[in-house]
C-alpha cells in the first residue's frame, strides 16, 4: 500500500498526519470540524466537517472515541 505523502514537505507516511478537532463545539460538546494537517510542517490536507449535505465523501476516517 502507498503511503501518503505531504505535497508541502514532501514526508511520506500515515504517522506525519495529525487531526485536531474544532475549539467551537455543538451544544452536546461534539467539534464542529476537525482538521487534518502534516505534524511535520502544518500543511492543511483537509477540513472535515460534523455533517456533510454534499455527495463528495472523504477520503479520512476519523474514529469515534466514545465508549
């Protein structure tokens, strides 16, 4: 499998890309947004928001950290 390469720095591997969620919030303190970003030098990849009304999906997962 390839793994992805930062079009900023040019670093290669899942383990250079970070997210961060939101400071804003939903009433129930769930984030707005959450950003993907290369740890290595802060290139955004990605926006990925609460609830999406478009037919475009995206292409990162983000985990659900509830239990």
């Amino acid at each position: 499998m390839a793994e992805p390469k930062c079009p900023a720095c040019q670093i290669e591997g899942i383990d250079y890309f970070a997210s961060k969620p939101a400071s804003e919030t939903a009433k129930n303190g769930t984030p707005w947004f959450y950003v993907v970003y290369c740890n290595q030098c802060g290139h955004v990849h990605q926006i990925i928001s609460k609830h999406s009304f478009s037919a475009n999906q995206s292409p990162f997962v983000m985990p659900d950290i509830r239990r």
